[in-house]
C-alpha cells in the first residue's frame, strides 16, 4: 500500500474516528493533541504522524496506526 492509499483507507479513517472521540472535552469539543486548543473547523482536525509515515513504513501498523504516533 502507498501513502496515498492509506489516508483513504478505512483503517486510517477508523482510527482518526477513534481519536476524535477519545480526545473529547467536558464540553464536547475535539481537542487538538498539539496545542491543546479546540478544534472548531472540520478541516482542522487532520490527524498527523509524529514519525513522519513514508512508502517504507506505511505498512508497519506500529507507526501507521499507532495512536501514540498521531497528533
């Protein structure tokens, strides 16, 4: 799978779905891992790979599904 095939897969949707969810506050509101402010635009909330996802590791679920490697 190439890196462009895998920001449209339904594992990488899955899981940013999953964070989102995880990373709600007591009011409802998607937090940004990074800076920690409210996510209010749609668009805003692009989960990002800590460790840089490359057509060498993309198919390594440790760093292409790894919660902990998303911002």
């Amino acid at each position: 799978m190439t890196t462009a095939e895998f920001y449209r897969s339904k594992a990488w949707e899955k899981l940013i779905e999953v964070l989102k969810l995880e990373r709600v506050d007591d009011k409802g509101q998607v937090i940004c891992s990074y800076c920690h402010k409210p996510i209010t635009r749609k668009y805003d909330c692009i989960g990002h790979h800590r460790v840089e996802l490359t057509e060498q590791n993309v198919n390594d679920p440790s760093i292409s599904l790894n919660p902990d490697n998303i911002s």
